[in-house]
C-alpha cells in the first residue's frame, strides 16, 4: 500500500491537499488505526525492538528536544551508540543520532502491529 493509498482512506486525519499531506500526528491515530485494523501500543522502554515483519515504530518528539518542533520519525535500528530513523522531513533519508543524545530528547513511541 503506497502513501498516497493510505492518505486516500484517512484524507481528513492525513490533512489531504494541504502542505501537510501525509504528517502524521498523536490526534489522527485512532482514526488510522480503524481504518486499518491497527493495533498501537505505547513504548515505555528506552530499547526499542521490531520482532516480526509486520510491526513498526514511530517515534514522536520535540526534534532536537525543541517544543516548537513537534515531529514524528520512523525507527529504523540501534546498536549500542546510535539511532536511525527515517525522517519525513528529510526526503525520507535515514539518519543517524546519538543514541544518548536523542534519548534525552522528549518523546513517546509506538508500536504499530499490521
């Protein structure tokens, strides 16, 4: 399913035809998640693992621990210094953050269960 599919279904929570199309954000995940049978659970742990193909996580934070800059980043790996996330904002790009640095960062994940 692309992006635009699941825009389609949820025009209203994805903000459709506006400058935000496709943002995610905390108020338009129950809408999604009915949408697409999604289960979401919120992380409490600062280890942050995906154990089966159909999961995935979103991280949602003040960027750079800046509360002007509400954002939301796919998780894509750790080790044991960093973190990789897949940042919207950047064309989509993986990038890479202190492991320490970002955890410090205000923030609250997910996992969502296809």
């Amino acid at each position: 399913m692309t992006q635009d599919e699941v825009v389609n279904r949820c025009p209203i929570a994805l903000h459709k035809d506006t400058e935000l199309e496709g943002a995610l954000n905390l108020q338009s995940l129950q809408n999604i998640s009915q949408q697409f049978q999604l289960t979401i659970t919120p992380i409490f742990s600062n280890t942050i693992s995906i154990v089966h193909p159909k999961e995935s996580i979103f991280i949602f934070t003040f960027w750079e621990n800046d509360p002007g800059q509400f954002h939301c980043v796919r998780f894509a790996g750790q080790n044991s210094s960093n973190i990789y996330v897949m940042n919207p904002q950047n064309n989509l790009n993986i990038e890479e953050h202190n492991l320490i640095t970002f955890s410090k960062w205000v923030q609250l994940g997910i996992k969502i269960n296809r």
